[in-house]
C-alpha cells in the first residue's frame, strides 16, 4: 500500500508553515511493516535504476537539506547505499572555498549536475545560499531574493536537458535537536559529530525555519518539487524517502533501449 | 577620439538585419592611425586588466562568434594576447564531448565561467547550440526557443555576481568567405585550416544568418549586450573589439582594494 506522498509534497505557489507540519510521524505501520516495505520499495528503485543507466536520456538530482541532527547522511546511506554505486553518486557541499567564492552561487554545484542515467545526491546544496547565508545576512536581501529565481531558472534548465530534480527538508523539532546533540555528547564514539558552533546555529532556530519557509516556497515547481518529511521516527522518514524515489524513478519511466543488433541474427547456441 | 560603439552594439529588442549590416568598414581611417589608437586601446586596457586582477570582485566573459574565417583566432591574438596572461585566459568549445552530451547545454560553459578578476575569452560558446543545431536542426525548435531563455538567465546569473559579458560576432560577406577559404588552399601553410567540411557548412549561409539574428535578437540585453563589428578589413576590427574590451572594462570601473594594513606604519625607509 503506498504512502500518500502527497501529504509531504509542497505543491506550487503554496504557503508553508513548518510549524504546522509533523516532525514525528509513523504512519500508522510498525517498524516492522515499515522495513518490509522499504525493502521492496528498495527493491524496485534497483530495477528502475537499471533501466535508467541503460536508457542513458534521464537523470535524478535528490536534494537533501535538514537542520544540523536532522538525518541526511543516515537517510543517504539507508535510501540509497543499497542502490547500485555505479549509478549513484554522492556531492556533500561544505563552506565554500575561496575558488568557489570567486564564482556565481551556482557554479559549484552546476558542475555536479548528474549525467544522463545517473542518480545524483546533494547532501547539502545551492540551497545553503538562502538558507545559512540569509539567517546570517552575508547577503543583501536583494541578492537573496533574486537567488530564488536564479534557482528555479537553473532547475528549469536541468529539468529540459531530462534531470528530474527533488528536493527533501528532513523536518525535526528543536527539542528532538537538542536530544540527539545531548547524545553525541554522551558518546565518545559520536563526539566526531559535535562541533560546538552547532549550539550557535541552533539559537537562530527560528530564523531558519523562516528561511526554510521562504525558499520552499519560492521553489516548489511542478518540475522540481519539495518534500517536508517528518524526520523524527528514522525508519518511518527512510520509509518516506524511499517512497519519494520510487515515486520519481516511476514518473520518469526510464525504457531499456532497443538493441543496435538484431537479436534474431544471433541465435544463443550458434554464437561461438 | 573614441569610436562609436553603438553602432555596433545591438540595441534590447531591436531586430536585426544582418543584410544591412556592414561588414567591410575603415571608419575613416588609415591604417596607421586605427594601428596608432589600437595600440594606446590595448595600453590603457592593460591598466584597467591589472585593477580588475587587484580588485577580485568582478570579471569580463567576452564571446566570439562568427562564421568560417571570420577571423576570432586572429582577433583573439589581436586583442587579448598584449593582455597580462596571467589574468586572461581562452576557452575554446568544439563539438560536444559525449561527457559534455550527458548534461545540459549550459554545463560545459558554466565550468568555465570566470572567476573574479579574470577575463575569459570564448571562442565559440552556448551560442553554438542555438547556432549549428538549429541550421541542422539537431533540436526540436521548442527546445531551441528555451534555450534563447536558458541564455539569458545563464547570462543574468553572471551579471549578477559581477561578471560582464560582452558577446561579439565578427560579420563578414559570404563573398570574403570564398576568398578566404581559397587563401587557405592556395597556400600550403594555411592548409591545415582548410577542412572540406566547411564547403557544406558554407552552402547553408542563409540559414546561419537567419540563425544570428534571431540568436542575437533573443540574447542581447543591457547586462549581456550583442556587438556585431564589420570583421574583413582585420585592423579596423581589431580596433573595434580593443575599443568594446576597453569601454567594458571602464563601464565596470575597478578600483584597487584598500590595503589591508596601514602604510603609515611601515615607512619604507624604516623596514628592514
């Protein structure tokens, strides 16, 4: 039974107030039934993927963005590490350097746009240029306000050169933050994941949801559309991710193409 | 005396007729004078090159874009090859890798954007996609006509983190075309730019003119201006292009940055 995706698709022009939106949610399954599920949701994902890197006329560009704790790179590895890496790769974005700083916002990640019949994942994105840029003001409102439209403009190009774009906010609460920084903190072993200038960002809390708000709004199209998916319960949240992937890799339909041979001309047991 | 530029400079908007255009011009002068005012041209555009190299906010992207032998290699030598190479570089775009093909038509030429302080010179560009493909029609006219739009936000995207881009067809006859094309066979050390392809292209004139002028109508905006110089007497064009590079470069004014220290503190005499 799939999920009703359309629970977490922010549809054109609409506004979003995250506020109101589930950061913890389970859908009514158990973990159970939610593992088997992603399992077969897995499953078909592979096939499509298959098709698609045959096809080689498509591709996939799958944004994640999500407050610090909010579970990208566990929704990464869980979502697709069990697909094919020879048709996925992975673009983590950091603070830019100094070389992409000397370039328009989109440079850096233009250059990581996926080739046809591969699934690219941004873990981290061009995104971050309204987002950490706007809270903290690097930027004069005006410049940020035309990078919502340099953004679409540029998603649109992807779009009519066959990449179909996604884009994922996995949506926790500042509570459930606070938890799991509590818990890196506990963990010897999860101390690697603490940077304390995280306690800086988390007390512009609010400036980021109205950020996060701003840009979701400004760039849900039909052709690059945004998911707000509660991130909380992880298994229910890879279960969603999933469904987002299969439900992509579906809409785009990628076909095996024809063989540039005849088959009949090479009979199985003749050939030698 | 500068010269006129805005007969040259194609006007937002405004169609263009390439038929009317000339492209055999002296402006009047002799050689020797247009040689004399190349030269304080290229002088007084090395100045503003180094201001722009110290300044690192803005940069210049100059496109060439011509027919067969209408001269952007010799142009390009002309102009920029007096220019400090340390802030200019060439990027020169021939048929599509099959790695370039797998993505959209902006991507290769994104890469070579220019940084912050640099001119970068184009010979050919996006505009061959707009340009060759249409005359062969290796594109469905709908995804020809997005592309004028792509342009023109690629371009905008550009300006808007400080690159001017000025982009520049040299206009020559189809007459001086035939005569160049059999300069180049008469002479066995020009051979090596004869290719017998050129012949066919060369029998679909009339199509790639219809091709400029609606490229060049779509495309030029003020931040992105179309400059269509008369290209067959060479010194006269290489006074033109030295006059639209030093007019760009003044148009963008670089200053020198503030020093990031206080010269009253280091006497030259007194360090040691």
């Amino acid at each position: 039974m799939p999920l009703d995706l359309d629970r977490y698709r922010i549809a054109p022009g609409v506004p979003v107030r995250l506020g109101e939106r589930a950061t913890d949610d389970d859908g009514g399954l158990t973990e159970d039934e939610a593992e088997d599920q992603l399992d077969d949701n897995i499953d078909r994902a592979r096939d499509l993927q298959e098709a698609l890197y045959a096809e080689r006329e498509q591709s996939v560009l799958f944004v994640f963005q999500a407050m610090d704790a909010g579970g990208k790179d566990s929704t990464t590895e869980s979502v697709f590490g069990p697909m094919n890496p020879q048709g996925v790769r992975v673009a983590s974005f950091k603070a830019p350097t100094e070389e992409e700083l000397r370039h328009d916002f989109l440079w850096r990640v233009h250059k990581k746009a996926p080739e046809k019949g591969m699934i690219r994942v941004f873990n981290r994105s061009h995104y971050e240029d309204v987002l950490i840029v706007r809270v903290h003001g690097w930027a004069e409102a005006d410049v940020i306000e035309r990078r919502y439209e340099h953004i679409r403009n540029f998603e649109a190009l992807l779009a009519d050169a066959g990449t179909r774009v996604v884009k994922v906010m996995l949506n926790i609460s500042k509570d459930y933050q606070l938890e799991r920084f509590r818990r890196r903190l506990r963990r010897p072993d999860k101390h690697w994941k603490f940077n304390p200038g995280d306690l800086d960002e988390r007390k512009l809390w609010d400036d980021y949801m109205d950020a996060f708000e701003v840009a979701i709004e400004q760039t849900s199209t039909e052709d690059a559309p945004w998911y707000v998916v509660p991130a909380e319960t992880r298994w229910y949240r890879d279960l969603v991710v999933s469904e987002i992937l299969l439900d992509t890799l579906e809409s785009i339909d990628p076909q095996y193409p024809e063989p540039d041979f005849d088959p009949d001309e090479y009979p199985p047991d003749s050939i030698s």
